[in-house]
C-alpha cells in the first residue's frame, strides 16, 4: 500500500473517531488530494467536499481572495494559502482544511517563484500554518509530491 493511500486511511480513520470533517483548496494540485480521500471507501463520513480553484478569479470569487493579496504577493504565496484556508473552511463548515497553491511547470516559473514553489496550508483548531516548498522534476511530479505533503502536513497536525 503507497505511503499516500496509508496517511490518507489515517486521517479518515482519525477523523471518524472524533466526528470531525476535512476540506480542501486546491489550486496546482487540481483535485488530486480530493482524489486520494474519495478513492478511500467511507472517507463519505468525514470528507465535505473541496474546490480547485485554479483561476485567481475562482479564488477571489469562491474564497474571498483578496484581490490585493493577489496583486501584492501573487496566487503562489503564503498569504494567498492563508485566505485560501479561511474561505474555504467558511464554504465547507468543516473541521480541517487544507489549501495548496504552486508553480507545477513546465512553464509558469520566476526567478522569485521557480517552478516546483509550492504553498501548502493547513488550517484547524489547533493550528494555522503554511509552509513553503520546493520540488523537483516534471509537473506530475511536483503534483504528486505536493499531494504526497499536504496529506502528511495535516496527518501530522491533528
């Protein structure tokens, strides 16, 4: 069993104990996290639902993004991630979120934010943080790695 599918059981099975619920913001990812939860028999129970919010529009209009955030720090930032957690735990009215927002290649890269930057946020009761990455490789690659993370960031943060 790949160590994704077995974070991922963990939290349901976390959750399910303690009648709590999980959502998600997904922007370079593209539902690839919603994915790992739904492909898991009884993640129904915990599993709310989740946007991918790909366009800077979505965010704004879907997760009340602030366009100055946008226009200040960009979609690729930690305060981008940050208002991304507070709407769509808002949207959701779940217990957990998760938000990722990054550069997944080939194209799209800066010098400031090269390709493989990577925001990943979770956000709960307990904790509000984001963290900053930088992979490697292809953008499949680097949308796996950033799944493999944000699921390991939230199962380590419950």
């Amino acid at each position: 069993m790949k160590t994704t599918q077995k974070n991922t059981i963990a939290i349901i099975n976390i959750l399910k104990e303690r009648k709590e619920t999980v959502t998600f913001a997904e922007s370079c990812t593209g539902g690839r996290i919603a994915s790992a939860f739904t492909g898991i028999s009884g993640a129904s129970s915990v599993f709310m639902g989740s946007a991918i919010t790909y366009a800077n529009e979505i965010k704004s209009a879907w997760l009340g993004v602030k366009e100055e955030t946008l226009i200040k720090h960009g979609a690729v930032s930690k305060e981008c991630v940050e208002e991304m957690l507070t709407g769509i735990l808002k949207m959701a009215s779940a217990n957990h979120a998760i938000a990722v927002s990054g550069i997944a290649g080939p194209t799209g890269g800066t010098n400031d934010k090269p390709v493989g930057t990577v925001y990943i946020g979770i956000k709960n009761n307990k904790k509000f943080m984001v963290q900053h990455y930088l992979f490697n490789g292809d953008r499949e690659s680097i949308q796996k790695q950033a799944t493999q993370e944000a699921i390991i960031l939230l199962k380590n943060n419950l």
